[in-house]
C-alpha cells in the first residue's frame, strides 16, 4: 500500500513544472503535476495515446483544444480528454507568478474509472 497528501512536499523551486507518480501500473497513471504559471508553447498540441481525466482541486486552469474551443476549470471541476484529442493547457490566472496550480491528471488505458486530478 502507497498513502500520501497530495499537498505535502511542494518543491520551493517551481521555476519547472514537478511531475510525481502516485500509481502506475500497464493499465493506469495518475500524477500529481505542480506549476507555477507555466503554459504549453504556443505551437504543438498534447495527442495522447491514452484518455486523459484532470481535476481541480486548488487554484484554476484553462485547456484549449485544436478546434479552438477552450474550457476553464475551476476548484472541483473535472474533465475528461479522449484519446488522440489534441489539446494544450494555457493559464488564465490573473497575477500567475504567484499563484500555484496543482493538479492530477490520470491516462487511462481503454475504458476507465472515475479518479481524481489536481491544479493549484
């Protein structure tokens, strides 16, 4: 059995976003992604093999997809991104260099189940 607290042991030094593995296995992933005002460039598109599912539970974040369509996410909002659905996220937090966005983001293999995902 693995235990922790999805808030504890935020690194001082944010200048690059902290990726952490909480549970991997050939069927599931969930991270814990921290940043701090960082933004996907502006050419390129994450296209995942795996469905990806992220919620927030601290702070906000917005994704923008290839059609142009861009979702804001706030505390507790969740989404789920199919696979090969090309999409970037972009902050749309107002004063983000002092603001810390963490977040969960879980790839899931075929079908999956409802977990949890994090932006702070």
């Amino acid at each position: 059995m693995k235990q922790g607290n999805l808030f504890a042991k935020i690194p001082a030094d944010l200048s690059r976003e902290v990726f952490d593995s909480l549970v991997e296995s050939a069927r599931v992933r969930i991270e814990r992604i921290i940043s701090k005002g960082h933004t996907s460039p502006d050419s390129g598109w994450y296209d995942q093999d795996l469905s990806e599912w992220v919620v927030i539970l601290r702070g906000e974040a917005s994704i923008t997809f290839d059609n142009g369509e861009t979702v804001e996410l706030a505390e507790g909002d969740y989404i789920e991104i199919p696979s090969h659905k090309k999409h970037k996220p972009v902050s749309c937090i107002k004063n983000a260099s002092k603001t810390t966005r963490t977040h969960l983001s879980t790839r899931c293999a075929g079908r999956h189940t409802l977990v949890a995902g994090v932006h702070q």
